[in-house]
C-alpha cells in the first residue's frame, strides 16, 4: 500500500468525491480543490438516480429528429439558445456522427456494467460508519400517458432484455398495485428493478465530512488556473491561491474541463447542459417509487420528506441563469402524470440549475492522455454523473495504483476525438 504519494483531484462534485475516496483507500495523500462549492457544477440539486434503465447513450438514433422538434423551443425538454459558437458547431456535429446503431450496441453493455457496479459500491458506501445519504432500492418506474410513449418503452425494455437487465412494462392498475402511495392518471409504464436513488446533497456532505476525518485535504474556493508541465508531466497545478504540487494529477471538474484541458493541448469536447430541479418539502401525496414522466422527459424523485421534480436539457453555454419559462415547463407536466401532487405553493420555492458535462457520443472521458503520463481524467458524465460516480472513482483510483480495473473502459479513450 503507498504512504508517502500525493495526489491532486481538480473538482469537488460527485466524481471527485468518489475519486477521493477510493484513493485516500488504497493509501494515498489526497487533496481536492474546487472552485466554488463542493457538488456546486451539477452533483448537488440533480435527481439523484442510480440508473441501469440509462443504458443507451445519449446519442442514439432517432434523438436527432426528435431533437429538431424540440431545439429552438424554450419550452421544450431539449433547447439550444440560439447562438454562434464553434465548439458548439463542432459539438453538435460530433453528436451526429455519434447517433447510429452501432455506437449504441457498443455502448450499452458497457454503460450497464458500470451502473451495476455502481450500485454495489453505493451499497458498501452506505455501510460505512456514520453515513447516511438516503440509499434506497425501489427501483424505478417509468411512466407514460400515449400510445408513442407505451412503443418507446417497449423497445427500450427489449433491448435492456437482450444485454440482462430486468424490467417489464406495467399497465395502469399493475403501475397502482407496485406502489399504492403512487396516485397517477398515467396510462400504463415499464418498471425497472434494479435502478435505486439517493439525496446527492447529502451525499457530498456527508462523504466529505467523512473524507475529512481520514485525513483528505479539502479546499473550496480555489480555482485551477493552469499546469506547470515538463517532459509530459505535470510538475504542478497553479491556483489563484498559489502553486500546488502532487506526484499524480485528476481532472474532474464537469463542465469546466475542457477549458483546464486546453492548457496541456488535450481536446475534450464538452458541452455544458443546464438542467432544473425544484425540491417540495412535506408534499402531499407524495410518491415513494421514484420516476420518470417519459413524454415529458421528467425525473421526480423522493428523498426523505422531500420531493424532487427534474430535467430539461438547455445547452446555453457556461450559463447558471434560470429561465423561468423551461421551469414552469418542467412543473406543468407533474398534473398530467400526478394530479394528486400538491405543487401550491411552489411559486416560493427557489429552483436550482446545474451544468451537466456532455460527451458528443454520450460516454464520458476516463483514463490517462498521452500527453501528461501523471494525469486522468474523469469527465463528460453527462445526466449520469450520480450513478457513474463511484464505478468511476474506483477506477480512477486503479489506473493510478497501475491496476486493471476489471472493466474495459477502452471506449472511455480520452483522446478518441482527437
């Protein structure tokens, strides 16, 4: 076991938390800076869903046409503020090549692996001594209210079938029957067993209270500003709190990578897309299953005494502002699946926004470039960050212990877009 190594992780959401802790467990000195808050760019306000049901990438076919429905519509679950932007452009194109069939059954095995993995390490996270973060294991239901709605999720539940994962499609007295807390005028649903949640917020806090007491520096309010790099190594990371030196580097800073990447001439194609979330408490009639409203691409998820109602997709750039109009969209799909949900009063409460870091073919960025032989990153985890974090963490965590994984992760090249 190393003693004496030191390692800097750039970036204090979800990723880096996990990446932390499974390093400080195999012996190393761990810091971990972040710019602003800990979990602030997208692990904090998310819906917090551990997803095996999310095994299809991102880019898939068909998501470009039904894109181009929804793209200049503010009030649409996916929207691009009109803008002119060359990575934007060269994002998007990427995206497009990225949407075929054979990228998607390439990936889905692997994206499954991972969030199996992931729930087990959750499980183990959970027994530690003193935390708490609201594991839960229900499962997931996916609701719909049409006829198009009921064939997507058929065929999603089809393909989970083929690649081992459990699900089967429920009509509405079925849906009533699994959760008699869930009142819903939804019309039938698929149902996904081995999905689970959790409270993301608690999540960081109290794995980096825990963090803490094992000796990991955590310092918020310091921001990367660049790398001292010499014959392919970096030497150190410059701050605007000064210089900070570490035999091993880790770049997991979402949405934010990109720009650090580009000082060491690593191209990282990332787009920032914001999403929303709005938090009830004590709600009645709340729902104990989470879900997702699947016409209105809608996560609501329990978490305690809380209710959390999620989603769109807005790439608007680095871009934290709140559009009130995509907010009210989001709120204005819980009557259509959840009449029974009292939202009175949820004028006054304030919404949250998030980055989340877009690959163009909707797998993340993890592993080492040929460029810095001390450097991994671990980025572009998109709306799956929650539930690849640990997975992610454990690997990171081997790559610089010079272990196999365990998991080929060769399609997570970090340079396979250049």
């Amino acid at each position: 076991m190393r003693t004496n190594n030191e390692v800097l992780i750039i970036g204090g959401g979800i990723i880096g938390i996990c990446a932390a802790y499974y390093l400080q467990k195999s012996g190393w000195r761990v810091t971990l800076v972040e710019r602003k808050t800990l979990g602030f760019g997208s692990s904090t306000g998310n819906a917090g869903l551990i997803v095996p049901s999310h095994f299809t990438p991102m880019a898939a076919p068909g998501v470009i046409a039904k894109g181009m429905k929804w793209m200049f519509n503010p009030e649409s679950p996916f929207y691009i503020k009109p803008r002119l932007d060359r990575e934007l452009l060269t994002w998007l194109w990427k995206f497009r090549g990225a949407c075929n069939e054979s990228q998607v059954k390439k990936a889905a095995p692997l994206l499954l692996k991972l969030h199996l993995e992931s729930k087990k390490l959750y499980r183990e996270m959970a027994e530690l001594p003193g935390i708490e973060f609201g594991l839960a294991t229900r499962g997931l239901l996916m609701l719909c209210n049409s006829e198009s709605g009921w064939h997507e999720l058929e065929k999603m539940t089809e393909k989970g079938r083929k690649i081992g994962l459990k699900s089967r499609m429920m009509s509405a007295p079925e849906v009533h029957e699994m959760d008699d807390s869930l009142q819903t005028s939804a019309k039938s649903g698929a149902y996904f067993p081995e999905d689970a949640h959790l409270d993301p917020g608690k999540f960081i806090s109290e794995m980096s209270d825990f963090l803490r007491k094992k000796g990991v520096v955590i310092r918020t309010g310091v921001a990367a500003t660049g790398f001292d790099l010499q014959n392919g190594r970096i030497r150190a990371v410059r701050t605007d709190c000064g210089e900070m030196r570490a035999d091993q580097f880790v770049l997991a800073a979402g949405s934010f990578s990109p720009a650090l990447a580009r000082e060491l001439r690593i191209k990282l194609p990332i787009q920032p897309a914001k999403g929303y979330s709005v938090t009830l408490h004590h709600p009645k009639n709340m729902p104990q299953t989470p879900l997702i409203l699947e016409e209105a691409k809608v996560a609501v998820t329990p978490m305690g005494d809380k209710l959390r109602i999620a989603g769109t997709l807005e790439f608007s750039g680095l871009d934290y502002s709140i559009n009130p109009r995509r907010v009210k969209a989001m709120l204005n799909a819980i009557p259509e699946y959840l009449p029974e949900v009292d939202l009175s009063g949820i004028d006054a409460i304030e919404p949250w926004a998030g980055l989340r870091p877009c690959s163009p073919d909707g797998l993340p960025f993890l592993g080492r470039s040929s460029r810095c032989e001390n450097l991994i990153i671990a980025a572009g985890h998109a709306m799956i960050g929650v539930s690849l974090a640990p997975i992610t963490g454990k690997i990171v965590a081997d790559l610089i212990n010079d272990r196999e994984p365990g998991i080929d992760i060769s399609a997570l090249n970090v340079q396979r877009f250049g």
